[in-house]
C-alpha cells in the first residue's frame, strides 16, 4: 500500500507519497501541498494497480523521436508507396515540431495550434498525412503504457473547397492524345480515358493481360514501386471491357512481342515508370495539346490541365454519358463499393428528384 508522508521545506509543508510499481520498484512521487491531493493520487496509484492500467510517472518522459524505431517497424505491412510518404511526412513535418517532445508533455491544444499553422501553408492532404503520423506514434505510446490516452486522437482538419474535376469530351482526349509523342503513348492515354485503370495499374500490365478476342484487358495487379509489383489499390481483380478503337491500337502494340512483355515500355524497352513518364511525357504532351487546342478553338474554350490520374475521371464521366449505370462504372473503375463510386461522382449522374416528385404527384392524383 501506499503511504503518505509529510516534509518541509522553504516554501512550505509538502507531502510525499511512497508505493511500489507492479515490478515491485520503490517510487516516490513528492510536492504535495495538500495532503488530501497526496491521498487522492495514493488511491489513484493503487486502482491502477489493481486493474492493470498503472503507468509510471516517469514513463511520458520518452521522445517522440526515442519511440520513431518503433512505428517505423510497424509500416513494415503498408504498401512501398504509403511507406514513403509516412516517411517524408516524419522527415519533413513531425520530426521538426515533435520529435524532441516528450509524449506526456504533448497535449491536444498544442496539436491543434500546430495543424492552424500547417494548414496556413500546406494542402489538406499534407497535412492528414503529418497529422496521421503523429497520431499512430503516439498510438504506439499508448500501447506500450507511456501515456494513458492519444492526445491527437479528436484532430480535425479543415476541409477545403476542391475544384471542379477536370472531365474531358471525346474531341479534348483525342486533340490530348495527339499531343503525345509516338503511338504507345498516344495509346496510353486512350487506355487511361476509355478503360479507366489507374496510371500504376496500367503500367503494370503485361502483353498477357489483353483479350484480343474478347477485347478485355485484366487489371489484376500494380506498380507499387520501382520493380516492385504488388495487388491492385483495393485489392480487386477486374476484366474491364476495351472500345474497338481502342483494342486496335493496343494490338499494334502487342504485335509480334513475348507474352509476359510489359504493354507499355519506357524508350529503353523496360517497363513503364509512372513518375518519369508523368514529368517526361504527359507534361509535355499535355502542353502541346493545350496551345494546340487554344490556337483551333477561338471561343476561348481551354484543355484543361489534369494528371494521368484524372483520365479515370474522364472515363467514368464518358462512360455515364453513354449509359452506364453506378454497378457497371464501379466495376470499370475497380472502387470498393458503388457507395463510392457515387460519393466520387455524384455530380455526373442524373437528378432523378424531379421524377421522384412527378411520380408522387401523379399517385395524389389517382388516388383521388
């Protein structure tokens, strides 16, 4: 049991309490002005004995930077991609705010003052990312009995205003694609606007992967880093349908090469890297396509900028656009659920409430 005992000094009479840890340590907690608040965390100090929530006083005093190694070993099972970037947010948000703090000493308060002064600088997504950072290392904390609860647990970020996707007509992909350099990848961006796949997706795909007889293409797997291949982002396997234009210039480049050959190939026959053809090829191309398209439309009417990324975008809105109910374009786009696929894209499908309200406007009228 604890006990409870007085000593002076100059600024007056202080308690001291003295107890045992569950490892049997003598510890000696001091400065109570109170007797009673001496009494009150004796108590405390023995029920957190008792149902196995005691943490030491002393336990908050680790870094964050002292606990790093441990989170760190813990990304181990997160994709090469997510790895990299929970490791530059360390490097370049959390490590210089938090990294010398001691875990106990960290507050919610002082979180929040920190994500303002993020967010007066940085995008949304920088900062959920240095957020969810120093969330899962004080989650560590918490698990291994350095701090009782996860100050940064109830952080919220702001939410900004996004602009308007960037959806593509059939004339914008096509003066697109022209801007392009060679058939491959002019290709590419027909495959990215009218099959949907994501860019490392794409890349990933082997001359094996097209149907040419069933004109479909097996999305089953992507690039998750370099010569890194892993499952697709949501781990679903698809076989997306391809238009007959575009299955004729995907055999042309199929033609003649091995089966387990990469579709797409960088200039020196290797397999497509995402990132050097996003900076080497699709920038440029795209801004050729833009000046193409100012000078032959004089109405002002602009190609927007986009990533390789965005032509899923076009895809879905083409694809809504000829008929394709919410089912057919989650399966196209390879999303977790149709709730998804109309969370994304609410804005591209039909207002049915007029209808809704005709409808209920006309049983009034029958049944009366």
């Amino acid at each position: 049991m604890a006990t409870i005992e007085p000593y002076e000094t100059k600024a007056g009479r202080r308690y001291k309490v003295q107890y045992r840890t569950p490892d049997r340590r003598p510890t000696t907690k001091r400065g109570f002005k109170r007797k009673k608040d001496a009494e009150l965390f004796a108590a405390q100090v023995e029920t957190s004995k008792a149902d196995g929530t005691f943490i030491s006083p002393t336990a908050g005093t680790i870094t964050v930077s002292q606990l790093h190694p441990a989170w760190e070993h813990g990304q181990k099972q997160l994709a090469p991609r997510s790895r990299r970037n929970n490791a530059s947010s360390w490097k370049v948000h959390v490590q210089p705010k938090w990294g010398n703090w001691p875990v106990g000493k960290i507050t919610t308060p002082e979180i929040r003052k920190w994500v303002v002064e993020l967010q007066e600088s940085k995008g949304r997504d920088t900062v959920l990312r240095a957020v969810h950072v120093l969330r899962s290392i004080l989650e560590v904390a918490v698990e291994e009995r350095k701090i009782k609860t996860n100050p940064a647990v109830k952080i919220q970020v702001k939410r900004e205003t996004r602009a308007r996707r960037p959806y593509l007509t059939v004339a914008q992909v096509d003066a697109l694609a022209d801007g392009m350099d060679g058939d491959q990848y002019r290709t590419l961006i027909y495959v990215l606007a009218y099959c949907g796949p994501r860019i490392n997706e794409a890349t990933a795909l082997l001359v094996e992967d097209y149907d040419r007889t069933a004109r479909r293409l097996s999305i089953t797997k992507a690039v998750k880093g370099p010569g890194e291949i892993g499952p697709t982002k949501t781990y679903e396997q698809r076989r997306v349908p391809v238009p007959k234009f575009v299955a004729s210039m995907i055999d042309g480049l199929a033609d003649g090469r091995p089966h387990d050959a990469p579709l797409f190939t960088s200039p020196d026959g290797h397999r497509l890297d995402a990132d050097n053809y996003r900076d080497r090829t699709f920038k440029p191309g795209l801004k050729d396509a833009q000046a193409a398209w100012q000078a032959a439309n004089e109405d002002g009417q602009r190609l927007p900028t986009l990533t390789p990324h965005a032509l899923r975008h076009t895809c879905a809105s083409l694809s809504i656009s000829a008929g394709a109910n919410v089912l057919a374009v989650q399966k196209l786009l390879g999303h977790e659920s149709a709730a998804v696929t109309l969370n994304i894209y609410s804005d591209l499908f039909p207002d049915d409430l007029d209808e809704v309200a005709d409808a209920l406007d006309q049983l009034h009228t029958r049944s009366r």
